[in-house]
C-alpha cells in the first residue's frame, strides 16, 4: 500500500490518495475516463493509458490532474520508457553557443544525445581543429576534409586549425582548400596554428584570404604572407602574425589597410629594417624581434610608434637601436621583455650598457603608466644603473611584475627604489634558481636601501616553480620592513605552500597584518 498527497485545493482541502497494486482509494470523488468507460471512485480499478480529472474544484483541477496523472504512470507503468529527450527542445541559438566551447570534433560526437542534434552540427558556424584530439595529422586532414563536405551552414563565425605535429609538404594543398572554404563562407574569426617538419616548406597564405572583407580576427602562425594586390581587412579588429619572414614594409602596409585595427601582433627575424607603426586605432601592441646573433651591427634599427589610444605595449626580444614613443597618453601597461645576448662578441658589462641607453629612449614617454612588467635582463640593467637616474624612470608605477631569478637581492632592492608610488609587487620566478647562502646575501645589503619604496606597498604576488629559492632573502626583507604590507599570495606548479608558508612563519618575518595565502595554478 503507497499512500500519496497531491497538493491542496483552494479550500485548503487535502487529496488523499492509496495505491495498492491496480487498486486506488480516494477522499474525493474521482471520474476515470478511459477505453469509453466510466467509474466513479471510491475503489476503482486503473485502466490502461486511462486519463482521470477531479469534478468541482476550478481553476486547479489541471495542476492536480497533471500530478495524479504522473503519480498513476508511475505506479502502473503506463509512463514511457523512453527518457524525455530535453536536449531537443532547446533553442538552435543556445544549442550553436555551447557548440562554440567544443572542438569539432567533441562537436560531431554530441549526436549521440539528442535526435535533433543529429544534423544539427553541420549548421554551426564555429569550426574548431586540433590534431592533437584527432589521433595525428593524417587522421586530423580526413577528418577536416570530411566535416567541411557534410557543413551546410550559411556563415562561418569561426574557423580554426591547431596542427601541432610537423606537417610535410604534402599539406599545403589541404591547407590552402580550407581557407579558400573559409572565406567563401564570409569567415569572421580565423587562426592558422602551424608547424612544418622541414623548414624549408613554405605555406604562402592563398590570396583569397587578403580580399577576405569579413574578416574581424586574424591569427596566422607558421603561415606566410606576399601580398601581391590590396587590403580588404576594413573590419579586421585583431591580427596576430608569427613567421620567419614578416618584413616591416608589410606591417606597414596592414596598418593604412586596417582603419579599424585594435589588437596588433607580430614576430620579425633577422631584420635590421627601422618600423614605423602609426595608428590611431590600436589599443594594443605586440612586437617581438629575434636575431640568431647579437651585435652592434644588428642592433641599427629605430622603431617609430604614433598611437593616441594605445593600452597596452609588450615589446621583447632584441632590441631596437633607437625607440621614439609619440603621442602615447593612453598607455596603462607596458611591457619590456628584451632578452641579453646570445653570444658575447663583446664584454657583457657593454651589452648592459646598450640596454641602459635603450631604456633610457623609452622611459621619457612612459612616464604615467601605471603597470610596468619586466625581463630578468632588463631589471638587472635597472638595477645597476646610476642613482643619479632612479627618480625620472617610473615615478607613478604603481604595479610591477618582474620575471627571471632573484639572487642579486642589491639590483632589486635598487629597481624597487625607482617606485614610490608601488603597491603591489609580481615575482615570476625562473624552474631551478637556488639561494646558497640565504643569511649571508641577506645581511649583505640590509642596511643599504631606501625606505620609499615600501611605504605604498600592499600586495606581493609569487609565481614560482619546484626547486627555486631565489626569492627567499627577498621575501623576508619585504615582510620585514614594508610596514603597509597587507597580503602575499603564491601562485605555484607544484606542491610548495607548506614548505615555502612554513619557512617565513617559523623565521619570525610575517607581521601580525600580513596574510600569507597559497593557490595552486595549473
């Protein structure tokens, strides 16, 4: 015997119902139509597929009979077997929008859940590759030549390709289908991720991708590029470019065919060509340059940047012999991430010197930024330079990440001198840097520093990996002295916060005010 209570009537009336095999008693008469016969409860016998209503209860007779109803199906099984397909009625828009977080080929299998979703897939307009999911490139090139003959859809959003493994030559052709595939279907979004196992291998972009008017993002890797006509990219908003051969005459001519360009990226190699980049458009500004030598010589290139709304400005690798940064007011976060040099066909200390006067260019015209992020080399440089310097580099910086190794505890306390207005500190630690003598180092320069610096500070942030201690001496310094300090966060790869948490608990250097935290970070 199951006893159920279906909800009240507006009276406030209680249904009782007792189920007992086929058999069901009720306080409220009942009416059960079904197969053209009617009973009237008391006892009634539950007739197949029977359908039932309550008599004289009003405008909630179908809320109760929906319950009854599915009470019954229950206890009889008359109720479907089959699962209620809900994934069917969701709407085309939502259903297209989780396919977005998906790579395609996650995409294709998802129609195994719903019957609508069988076809479904061949009308997204956001196709994702990845060789790396597909079992290899030869797997990868079926499968890409496969979905892209079963596609029905009108527009593609976005179409990317990640091939990871290295490609032979045999590809290209494979290559250059799909983005002529992709422009025909007015792409908006597209990225070519490549790697080719001979680098003699070129893979020129087809040309049909320059007259590409659709196109608002752009990220080529291992491509290249020869424009042989003009520009078409009058709404193409970001551009990312990472080859061999870019030559500053064709950034250049990107820029006076993109007017409305915001987010611009780009590695040249070996080039001694001066840059000239001017728009009044972009916000945001990345330019690597990489030379397999360093000297003098290849070091004669001026780099020119005319931007009024550019945010944000990362340059790295070798350096520019000169920098002019014009009409630059708008910068909030630059970063300087130039490397020292590869081979030493001159004395180290004149590299240095190089770096200084390079550095020097640039400051002048970055004076108000906020946000400064720098190399292990270049806040080494900073570090020893010339007091005489330190007040007219970074006067309003009030956020400063630096990357490499800590050892040399007098060149960051120098850096840290240069900020008066710091507030929070991002140590990103390089994977093995230990500290030898971590007291020794420590009492060194205790008694050589300004205070200035840790009057404003607030927060220190530290990323680091297994087996790097460089940042210890540090540390106890800043826990020690920075008396506004209010939190220290490490952000780690491996399982270090006990360890790391302990030592500068047990060593007495965590003020009373200051909340030591620890995250993992995958």
């Amino acid at each position: 015997m199951k006893r159920l209570l279906a909800p009240q009537d507006e009276m406030g009336r209680q249904l009782d119902i007792s189920i007992d095999g086929d058999s069901v008693e009720t306080n409220r008469a009942i009416e059960f139509v079904g197969f053209g016969i009617t009973e009237t409860a008391g006892n009634a016998r539950i007739l197949p597929n029977c359908r039932f209503h309550f008599l004289g209860y009003g405008r909630s007779d179908r809320v109760k009979e929906a319950f009854l109803l599915n009470c019954f199906e229950e206890m009889t099984g008359s109720k479907s077997s089959e699962p209620e397909d809900r994934l069917s009625e969701l709407p085309d828009s939502l259903i297209f929008e989780i396919f977005g977080f998906l790579p395609t080929v996650d995409v294709v299998r998802t129609t195994v859940l719903s019957n609508r979703w069988k076809n479904l897939w061949t009308t997204t307009p956001n196709l994702t590759f990845n060789d790396t999911m597909m079992g290899g490139t030869d797997k990868a090139r079926n499968f890409i030549n496969g979905a892209l003959k079963l596609w029905r859809g009108i527009k593609l959003l976005k179409f990317s390709v990640h091939l990871c493994e290295k490609l032979e030559m045999s590809m290209v052709s494979d290559i250059n289908s799909w983005v002529r595939f992709a422009t025909e279907k007015e792409v908006e979004d597209l990225c070519l991720d490549l790697t080719f196992q001979d680098n003699q291998v070129m893979c020129w972009v087809p040309q049909c991708l320059y007259s590409c008017s659709s196109l608002k993002a752009l990220s080529l890797v291992g491509c290249f590029i020869y424009i042989q006509g003009g520009l078409q990219w009058n709404q193409l908003k970001s551009l990312k470019i990472d080859n061999d051969w870019l030559k500053h005459n064709i950034v250049n001519q990107i820029l006076c065919s993109c007017p409305q360009l915001e987010v611009l990226s780009f590695s040249v190699y070996e080039s001694n060509d001066s840059l000239n980049v001017q728009s009044s458009s972009l916000k945001e500004l990345t330019i690597e340059k990489y030379i397999r030598e360093v000297t003098e010589q290849s070091m004669v290139s001026e780099l020119t940047i005319w931007a009024p709304n550019l945010e944000k400005l990362h340059m790295s690798g070798a350096a520019y012999n000169k920098y002019f940064l014009q009409n630059v007011s708008s910068l909030t976060h630059v970063t300087l991430g130039f490397y020292g040099p590869i081979r030493y066909v001159e004395p180290l200390t004149l590299w240095n010197d190089i770096l200084s006067h390079r550095l020097l260019d640039i400051f002048p015209s970055i004076q108000h930024v906020e946000k400064v992020t720098l190399s292990d080399w270049c806040f080494q440089v900073l570090g020893t330079m010339k007091r005489r310097y330190l007040p007219l580099l970074l006067p309003n910086v009030t956020c400063l990440e630096v990357c490499g190794c800590f050892l040399e505890l007098k060149q960051m306390v120098r850096l840290l001198e240069m900020l008066p207005k710091l507030k929070m500190l991002v140590l990103v630690t390089e994977e093995g840097a230990r500290y030898p003598n971590l007291p020794e180092i420590r009492l060194k320069c205790r008694k050589r520093f300004l205070k200035s610096f840790l009057r404003q500070l607030r927060s220190v942030e530290v990323r680091w990996t297994r087996g790097d201690t460089s940042f210890y001496a540090l540390m106890e310094l800043l826990l020690r002295q920075a008396s506004q300090l209010q939190q220290v966060v490490f952000r780690k790869r491996m399982d270090l916060e006990l360890e790391v948490t302990s030592y500068f608990y047990i060593r007495g250097t965590a003020g009373e005010k200051t909340e030591i935290l620890n995250y993992m970070k995958s």
